[in-house]
C-alpha cells in the first residue's frame, strides 16, 4: 500500500501519518518526489483499512499494490490447475479445449434425450441443461427443479456424458450433489457469498461464470471463496458483459480471458450463446474464443428452437453446430 | 409486439410469420411501410417469445411495445404507495423524505447505541446496521451474524429508532422477522430470485437495492418478484451504479430515480454513501437526491470513522451528518 | 511513479530496473514488502514512459502517484477561478448560479428572438443557441450556420443577454470571435486536440463540456489543453455519461461534479437537458444539480418544442422553466 | 415509427395523434392491443421527429421501425464491398485478410524503414505510422506531423507497401492526398463531422476507426457521412470500447464486428493492439479477431518498444509478431 500525499502536505502531517500506521504493527518507508510525499507502507496490509488513513490531514490517495485475491493467482501457483470432471474431462493445462452442448432449460425426457445424442454424436464432451432458471421476470417459465435435474442425469448417463447445471441456492446441494458431474454457479449469483461458500466445502469441480459486470478482480475474488473454502476444482467461465452496446446481449471479454490466463493457473472457458444472444453470431464468437486460448466452450444447442421454452434466439440447431465444429477443428 | 422484416422479405415470407403468430391464438396487423413491412402482434404476448418468431426467414427483429413488469407500473395502480414501517415512518406519496443512518456494520453494542443516539438526535428517523456483510473478499471481516442483529434491534429499541438490516439468504429470515421492522434486499443480491420470492411471502416492508448494472427494468422486476408473491410494501433504493468512470466508487443515477417517480407508484430513496465510496462528497449527492425528489435517503455514519471494520472511507461523522441536516432542511 | 515487481522477481531483476531508472536520470527508492519489492521513482517523471520499464523481467504493473494534469488542478492553484463572460455574468467562487438557456438549435431571427425574450424574463443569465450542429446522421437538419450566428448574437443584442454557442473547426473561429461571447465545445469535440489549441490562443471564455464517454482526467486534461495554450477562462460542463442504462438519454453524473469542485479550481455547470434526452425529468436533473453544487446550468427552451427542427424533445417551455426556476430559487 | 400510446389514453388521445401525423403528410395504421393501442406511421419518416409526437397528450414512447443508417447498409447493397488501396492490397469479399503493421509514431526515418522492412518481411500487406497523433494530454510527444508523413511514404515506397496515417484536421488533407495510399480517422474523431464530410469528397480509401464508446448505430452513421458525400471506399475497424472493466485498456467488441459482417457490405478490421494496451495479449486477441471473421488486422509493432516515444506499452516486437503469423496462418 502506497500512501500519497498532498502536495502541500506539511513535514508534521506526514509524521503523523507514519504514526498512525506504525499504530497498526507495520513499517513504513517515506519517499520525497519532485513534488509531492509518498509513504509506503510495508507489513501485513490486512491490519490496515484504506479507511484509517484516507481521512487523515494531508492525504490525497490511497494506491494498492497487492491484490486482494491470493489462492487464484499465478503467483501463489505458478502451473496450470487441470480440473477433471467424472473421471474423464479435463479443463485446463494442455488438454485440448472441451465442448459442453445442451439445451437451455431441460423441457422434456425426450427433449434432453434428443439433444443429448444430438451433441454427443457431433463432438461435445459434457452435456448442459437447466432445471433452476434465474429468470428477470416472475412471470417467466422458472425450470423443472428437482425433476429436471433427474431427466438431465439420465440423459447424460444414456449417451454417455458428464452433466453440469445451474444450482441457485445451497438448499438444494444435496440434489444437485446426487445429479450432477459439475455445479454451475450463473452470473447473477457469482456474488451469492453463501453459495459459494456451500459449494466451496464439497467434493464435485465448480463451473463459476463470470457476473455480468464483474470486474477480473472480483470475478477471481469469487473463486477465491470457493478455494479458500476447501475446493481447488474450479473452471471460470467469461460468459459477455454488460456495456453501453446494446445492439447485442453482452459483449463478449476476451481481453480478460487472455489475461486471467496469464494471471490465473485456474482453467477458463467462455460462453457464446449467452454472450451473444442471438444465434446468428454465436459460431463466430465460439472460434473467436478457441484462438484467444479458451480451455472449452459452453454452447446452447436446441433440437426444435422455435419452440424452446427459453432462449431459443440463442440456441444453435444440430444443423449449426456440426457446421461450427468443423471450422473448430483446426483451433481444437 | 412488432415483428419488423427486412426490406426483402417476400409476401410468402409476412404470411409465413402471420400464420406462425396466428398459430399461438394471436391476432395480426400487418402494417406496409414505404421500405418494408411491419407486423403487429395483438394478445396475450405471453404466448410467445421472440425465440419462436426471430428465425423465421425475412425477420429483421422484434420490438417490445409492453413492458414485462405489470404491478408495479403506476399504469396498474396510478396512485403513490405509501409504504409504513413499524406503524410510524411512512415512504412515499406527500410524506417527507425519511432518513436512515447508522453504521455500515454493527461492530458492538456500544458502538451501534452509541451511534443510533447520535442520528436519532440529529433527525434521522430510522436506524441502519448491517450484520450479514457482503464481501468481495473471502479475508475481509463479515459481520457478527444474528448477534449483530439483536445488538441493532436493541439500540433501535432504546433511542427508538425502527431498524433496517440487509438480509443474505432466506435462512435466516425467522430471525430477521423476529428482530428488524424493515428486510433490505442489498444490490449484489437484486437477482437472487429465491431471496426475493422468501420476502414476498412475509408481513414485513421491504428495502430493495438497485443491482449495480441492474437495468430500470430488471429492477423494477426484482421488485415485481416481490408484489408478484403478495407482498407490496417496497421501497426501492437507488445506490450508484457501475460505469466506465471510476474516479469515484459508483455514480448516482438520478436520471433513473427520476424516471422511476414516473411510471412506478412506489417510493424510490437513495443511498449517497454507496453511491460515493468517499465521505466527502455524499453530503452533495444527499442533496442531490432530496432535490431530485427521494423520498429519503440512506446514510452511513459512524462515530469513529478511522478505526470502522468497514467503509470508514464512506461514513459520515456526527459533525458532517450535522452539517448536512442543517442544508438538506429547505428540501424536506 | 512505483514500479511494483512480481513476487517472484529475483534481486537481479531489481537492480536491472533500477538501473534502467537511473539511466533516464531519475532516482529510486526500493521497498522491501512482505510479499514483493515496489520500487519508486523520484523526479521528473515526463522523463520515463511506462512502455520504457513494463516489460523489463520481473516487472508486474506501474502505479500513477501523480496526475498528469497540472495548471487545471488545485494543486497549482487553490483558489476558485471566476469567469467572467461579457464583463457581466460571473461562473464559480461564491457567485449564485448562472442559468444560460436559449434553443437547441437557432431556426429563425423570430424564433430565438422570441425564446431569447422568453428566458430572459423568467431570469437567464445568457442566452444559448446551435449554429453549427454536430449531428449523429448525415440526413438529419445541420444548422444555419454563420447566419445563425449571426441571428444569436442579434437577440442577445436586443435582449441583453451574453451569447454561447458550439464550435465545431476551427475554420470558423474569426466568425464565433465576432458574434459570440463563449465559445462553446461540445462533449463530441472534447478531444479534438486541434480545436482545443484553437480556443486557447484567443481571449474569449470557453464552455468546455464532457465527452460523454470521458473519464474525469480526459475531461481535466482537455481543459488543460486550453489553458497551456493561454487561455484560462474555462468553464468545465457535466452532461452525462454514456453508460448501459439506457431507459433515458445518459446519465447526470453528479459525482463527478462534486469530484471536481475538489480537485479543480475551475467553475462547473451542468447540463441537465443533454443528460435527460427527455423534457419530463430535465427539472428534477436542474434542481439536483444545483443541489449538488453546480456553478451554473445550461437549459434547452424552445417556444414551441412540438415544432422544433432538433431535441424538440428535450426542451422546456416557458411554462415549465418558470416552475422549475421557482422551484430553484432555495438552491441559486 | 410504432407511437405506443399510455394504456390510460382515450379515444380523443388516440385521434389527435393521428391528426398530427397525418398533418405531416404521413398514413397511419391504428393497432388496438388487449392494454393498449399503438400506431404506426406509414410514409417518409424523415418527414416527422420523435419530439413532434411525444410530448402529446396519452403518448408513452416511441419506436423506431427503420434504422437511421442507408448505404451503409446491405439491405441497400447486397453484396460485400471490395476496397482496394493503392490498386493492389483488397479488403473484404473473399480476399485473405490484410495485416497492416508499423510502428504507433513515426519517429525516424531510420526507424521507420527498419520496422517497414521488417513487417514487410514477416507478412505484413501495408504499412501504418502516425505523423500526427491526438495525444490525451498535452505534454506528451504529438508526432512530426507532415516530415512524419513523409517519412512514412519513403519507408513505404522503399520496401513496396502501401501506407496509412491519421489525419486529424481537413487543414492537412492535401498533404494526405499526396503522402498516403488511405487515410485514417481515428476512433476520437469518428464524429468530427467536418473531418467525415472532408474525406467524403476526395479519391482515397478511408480506414474509419469506431469511437471507443460509439455504438454500431452510431459507427455506421459515421461511414455514412463518407458514403453519402460521394467516397465509398472505407474500410470499418473495430479497436476496442469503454467499458467497466479497466484491467486491459478497452474490450474488443467482436460481437459487434460479427453484427457489422452481417448488416453492413463494407470491410471491417480489428485493431487488437489498442484494444488490448498491453503487448501480452495482442496475439490472442489478433487471433480471434480473425477467427471471428475480420478483414484484417492493424498492428503496432516496433523494433524497439522500450525506448518508443508513444504506446511503446503495447507494441509487438519483430520475434513476437512473428510467432504470432505463425500461428495465424491457418485463419488467413
């Protein structure tokens, strides 16, 4: 933590500020600038708030040197973490990227049935499907629950395929732990402190996608909870953030893609369909994602999209995604 | 619904979608403009999502004529909601504005009565305190739980003060019933679909936060969530939201509180300590948000800024909460 | 400057910094933290570019300590500047608020002399009015130009108002010499480098405002373009910001205006009208903004709105600015 | 244009806004939904302005059916716009895409020959160089101006590429004209409307960089402007928008370069290095951008990034840009 000064902060003001800090157990180190004072402060930060000394006579700004996060970060690890869901995917390090495919919301036995062959046969390597659906209206269709966690397991068990779905509050973790290969944390609840907590103290990987308007630093601060709590087994999901431009859902991130591959050994995969909100442009953020690095893709696939119960703007068709795998190829 | 088509869109094209529209028991008007065609959707929209339109061939897109929140748009019910809290503090209509102060964290009974004291003296007519903390940071101090809330209860009792308290998760709800007069739903938690649905079903008011980048509308559907279950005592809170300019923490959208008088009947207050992240400009968004017409504001303020667990950088003094009382007096 | 190191840097890479500092004739001071080296640099910082060290092995980021305007902040100089327009109207320090109004755009000698009348009676302290307007579209209506200038500075004349209006090249700042009493740069032009060393060569008042995407130091570095060149009769104009919330035009960004008053010496005003893009909430964005502080307003007034050639939307009547300045008096 | 009217407007309402819209020489076609009624306006719209309609009596918003944008636009023009500079490098339709690369400034000659021949050698089809550069503060090194230029034409002409530079002001076109095979308007003078209508009038391609918070809309009314003053040869660039999260220097918007594939016939490229502002990740962002589908590239590269005197932070160096064609190869 850097301390700065005011330029017409006088010789006792800083003195004083040195005082306060030495008051927390740290030591500090003054440094006379061109024109201005800048104390920096060396020692455990965690006994010391911003607070305490940013009101002081004299003191124009606070800067950060460390970063809040610890457990995430390259430093504290230097290699890759390769997550492994039901024995057999692997996310992260040098394995080749993973494709996840289903539909938004599981709907029917025979509809996640479908699918499932659907994408199985084209190359996906996990299953998706929601059965808890955060919907921005009460007036929404809200998911089968329970019910549609058990079509989804089947599914996935009859095709052969390792399933992940949305789990939106700890109540139902014994369900979801029955259900699931992997627990997907959604973007609305990537702040949801006690479910991450919840999900940080059992044995199954954590898919976290990244909350709308995260920033890299919290997004990592939410994994931080979960590793801190217990579970290493956690893949990051950019799924598109919220700008000033509209004329799509999200924007997609991948400059923080790239650059949580760099700061981060966790694995991070990317979502297209939620980024994109329209199926139209979802293939090319899919490719786009591969070559900036991502370790997979989770992808929205329908079997009969205009009559999905939910999202079927986004949704690929067999048709698109066998079409889109084959310009993956060369990225995979 | 308009469902707009291309300029090349065919007749076959329109009449495709008319029956595809029609087929979901709605009703058309299909409107020839000088560069292409128009359709209008007449029904009950909820029959169909814009999935099941958007791919068929010549559609260009769809636009939105309702708005998907129903109770509480002031074109359901166009009269101001007064919301009453503990028989005594009303929000809304022609009341004036109420402010709540008190401690970003209640840190001990000591320091929660000793503060309650200081604000009921200086006007505030209901007491803050939180006791579940949502922190970014798995390391940072995280409140003393359903203590902190008995500690609340009780100052708020004695100088006698109303409470209000930011609840994290319906777990805890029979001890927030038995112990504060008001729920606050805090931004982070604005889409926890299942918290909002928990304090729809109680006999208690409700202080709902803006998400930071939840949009009018998505805030004004947490809201619905709300009423949709029964319950219509909500006052909604606008607290800064997150934008590219970062110089201060969050920026106070009066725009939106303004609008919101508008085409909502209930009461809107502000939280300009949020809003701010610094101490020393919230008395200027305090006043803003008074002479934009809140209907009150909420203020953190503590006793001892520079040794507060948390947001000691934000807090009002008694000395600048004071100050603050005596310029806001023409706008209450 | 503070050059902070990966925690993983070895000594060798410090001195390599260090030396690599030195070589630019500044001077160091190294930190010894708990958990990485921070190294800071003393003296001439314009002497080292970030690009020059970020890349040096062990390097992990570069702190700003300083800001990289000068003559703007109240480091330089801690007293308000008064501006003073036409030996008359006064901006900043303790002089009551100036409220300029006048139309978007002037369409006629009738017209602005009707509104210029209109303002000045209901208490305007200047009159406003495009003749060049920057226009999203090139279809769309582009002002009358010099003429229009020309038909503003006539009404003035008759009225007894001061004129302002937006400069767009400085091709034509001998005709804004001649017929305006502030030049006025628009939020589309705040980094027209070119036009800003234009108006700083000259003596005659400028109205800068915000690039609607502009972070508060663009916005201060802008104003210093001006007054390097020589010209220190600026008056800065907050007019919201571009943000994702789009339920109204941008957003009043009242936090920033309270910011600047700080870290500024010179005068601020708002422009509630570009910021509300809608006539209904104009007054209560005005009233906030006088609340907040603001040094002034700066109020679109159109006889006739339903006729207006631009932003007929957004403009008051006289009916409505007369009860918005009765509601103002408190606040001016 | 869809005129939605208040669910609470009367039949008169209703009347009256079709009289005023007729009054404009317009049709209308009355559509009566379950809550409420909306209009439709039939005709030349450019003939009414939202302000006209919205502020009578009943009337709740406005929605606009066609987009404001025409030649741009592949419903005028169907097929991809080929733009060739200097009648040998192609942009767009099925040509591979460009890479154009150089240094941020031209700071010699001597260095901007040697970056000329080593892009040149590498794979780079054009040569880019800023003699003019639009610095955020004024203190920092502007460019050479037209020696800049110069320079930039010798380096070209000495090793066989094509070159493009900024202009940033009409004032210097004619030494563009004789200087540059295409001319550059950077993303903070996307709408200096005076500089767009300049370079509508002249025989030269034009490189039209979007604003960092322009929308798609917006961008594409601005390649209008050049359009509909006569110059059809503009190539698009998308370089990254503003947005919350400032960890890199801009997210680059593929959503929106995918989109703009899609409605628009004109060229579009990426710029990665700015969009990133930090070496690191330029390559994956260079790689997906051309996974996604762009055109090209423009890419700064320096042949000694520490000691550059502009963006020397973000610059690749000669080995970096070449494993990055490396692995770009399978996506040309």
């Amino acid at each position: 933590m850097i301390i700065v000064m005011q330029n017409t902060a006088t010789r006792e003001m800083v003195d004083e500020v040195v005082k306060v800090v030495k008051g927390h157990g740290l030591n500090t180190e003054v440094m006379h600038g061109t024109t201005r004072v800048a104390i920096g402060v060396l020692g455990d930060k965690t006994q010391l708030e911003e607070g305490n000394v940013i009101r002081l006579p004299g003191v124009k700004e606070i800067l950060a040197v460390s970063k809040p996060y610890k457990k995430v970060s390259r430093e504290y690890k230097i290699d890759d973490t390769v997550v492994t869901v039901a024995n057999s995917v692997k996310f992260g390090g040098k394995n080749p990227p993973v494709i996840i495919a289903g539909p938004c919301t599981v709907e029917s036995r025979e509809q996640v049935l479908e699918i499932a062959r659907g994408v199985k046969k084209l190359g996906a390597k996990m299953l998706r499907g929601g059965a808890f659906k955060p919907r921005t209206s009460p007036y929404a269709f809200q998911g089968h629950g329970v019910e549609g966690l058990k079509m989804l397991k089947k599914a996935g068990q009859e095709v052969g395929l390792p399933v992940v779905s949305e789990i939106m509050s700890a109540e139902y973790l014994d369900e979801f732990m029955e259900n699931v290969d992997m627990l997907q944390i959604g973007a609305r609840n990537m702040q949801n402190f006690d479910l991450l907590k919840a999900v940080s103290k059992v044995k199954k990987p954590v898919l976290l996608k990244r909350g709308m308007s995260a920033t890299v630093e919290e997004f990592l601060l939410a994994a931080e909870y979960i590793l801190a709590g217990g579970n290493d087994q956690v893949v990051l999901c950019e799924r598109g953030i919220r700008t000033f431009e509209q004329s799509t859902r999200n924007i997609l991130d991948l400059n923080s893609l790239a650059l949580i591959k760099e700061i981060s050994h966790l694995p991070i995969i990317a979502d297209p369909s939620h980024a994109a909100g329209r199926y139209d442009i979802v293939p090319a953020l899919g490719l786009a994602s591969l070559a900036a690095g991502a370790h997979g893709l989770i992808i929205e696939v329908h079997n009969n999209p205009c009559e999905a119960l939910c999202d079927g703007k986004q949704s690929l068709t067999f048709y698109t995604l066998e079409a889109f795998m084959e310009k993956a190829k060369p990225l995979i």
